[in-house]
C-alpha cells in the first residue's frame, strides 16, 4: 500500500469509477446530450467525487484481504499471467 505502484493503480481505477458514475448520474437524470448544459453540475460532482472516495477507500480496504501488492482482491501474480491478452 505505501509503493507508487499501488496509489498509481487506485488512481485509475478511482478515474474509472469516477466517469461511470457520472455517466450514471447523467442516465439516471432527464438529460439528453442535446440537454447537457442543462445538467445539474452540482450533482454530477457530487456524484463523481463520491465515487472517487469509494473506489480509494475500496482500494485501501482490500489490501489486507489480498497479497497487499494491489488495490485488487485478485493476487497480483494472476494479474501478470493474464495480462498477455488472453482470457
């Protein structure tokens, strides 16, 4: 938890949370694309940031559940074996 490495890895999975749960917040609202400047702005920060903090906290919580390499329950090992591009 306290390598660059981790705190790279709970970066981007908290970017990734932070955009499907502002896209959430933007299915779930009556806006349209067309309607976008319409949007309720506060809401959607409100909801990016929320989802932000989540996905940190859920990174920080699973490393004493896993091998504490990763904000990932999965063992990092398994991992590097599958991140050759085959399922």
């Amino acid at each position: 938890m306290f390598s660059v490495a981790f705190w790279k890895a709970s970066f981007e999975r908290a970017l990734k949370t932070t955009a499907q749960s502002v896209l959430l917040a933007l299915g779930a609202s009556d806006v349209g694309p067309a309607n976008l400047f319409e949007a309720d702005w506060q809401n959607l920060v409100g909801f990016a940031v929320s989802g932000a903090v989540l996905s940190v906290l859920s990174s920080i919580i699973s490393v004493p559940l896993s091998d504490g390499n990763g904000p990932s329950l999965a063992p990092a090992a398994e991992i590097e074996s599958n991140s050759g591009g085959t399922p």
